[in-house]
C-alpha cells in the first residue's frame, strides 16, 4: 500500500492493534500518526515523552 501523504496510523490501547484510520472509540486511541511504525511505538513514545516532561518540570522547580 502506498501512502498518499493523508493516511494516519493509530494505535488502540485496549487491544494493542495499529489500525490504519480511526477505528476505535476516542478514550482507548492514541494517534493520529503520520507512519504506521510510529503508531506500533506509540506507548514508548508517550513513556519517552512523559520522561522528557517530567524532566522539565523538575529543571524548573529547581
């Protein structure tokens, strides 16, 4: 499949599935992604994410 520059990955936190669109109800969908590999690292994004953040704060609190 060739991706046209519009497709977005999602990744569903209930059932571990990537899906190509929005398949799954809002509370249990992380995304849109731009790339379906993205959307499959979706929580290892947001655990990187949430560190950088976290790290941030603490830098500002200091």
């Amino acid at each position: 499949m060739t991706n046209a520059g519009n497709t977005k990955w999602y990744y569903d936190v209930a059932t571990g599935q990537v899906t190509e669109g929005p398949e799954s109800g809002w509370d249990n969908r992380m995304g849109p992604y731009d790339t379906r590999e993205e959307a499959e690292n979706a929580l290892k994004l947001a655990a990187e994410r949430n560190a950088a953040a976290d790290a941030a704060d603490k830098a500002w609190e200091d």
